[in-house]
C-alpha cells in the first residue's frame, strides 16, 4: 500500500499514556514501553477532529483491512512503519 500521510496522519493522536503510570510519551517518536516503569503505552486521541476525518459512509467503502483506520494510526508515515 502506498499510503504516505506524514504529520497529517498524526492530526488525531495527541500523545501516547502509560497505562500503569499515566506518563505522557511523546507521539511523534517510536516507543515500544513506558520509559519509566517499561509498562505498555496507549495511543490518546483528538477524538473531535478523528471525528471531523471519518465518517461511517468512508470507514464502509474501504478495504476491510487495518488500514482503513489510517486516520487514527499512530504513525507519521504508513508508507514506510518502522
């Protein structure tokens, strides 16, 4: 899939969360575990504007994939996820 969204993609994702701790991580960079207490982090969204990006009709129409969630995958570039 050729898709390349750089900082649009990232619109929606506000920060990523430690779920033990509640540590903010910065979104932008690649993390795999909290750096403080190495517990697994959850993406924290923008849900107004995910709402303003998708609608039901859009989500329907494409490839029944994970992709069709681009919007709100918390990656700056889904061309190239490392």
């Amino acid at each position: 899939m050729n898709i390349r969204a750089s900082d649009e993609n990232m619109v929606c994702v506000t920060h990523l969360e430690c779920a033990n701790c509640g540590l903010e991580h910065a979104a932008g960079r690649l993390w795999n575990l909290c750096h403080e207490c190495a517990k697994p982090l959850l993406v924290r969204y923008d849900l107004s504007a995910a709402g303003n990006r998708l609608d039901r009709g859009s989500l329907a129409s494409r490839e029944p994939s994970l992709w069709r969630y681009r919007e709100v995958l918390p990656l700056a570039d889904l061309a190239n996820p490392k």
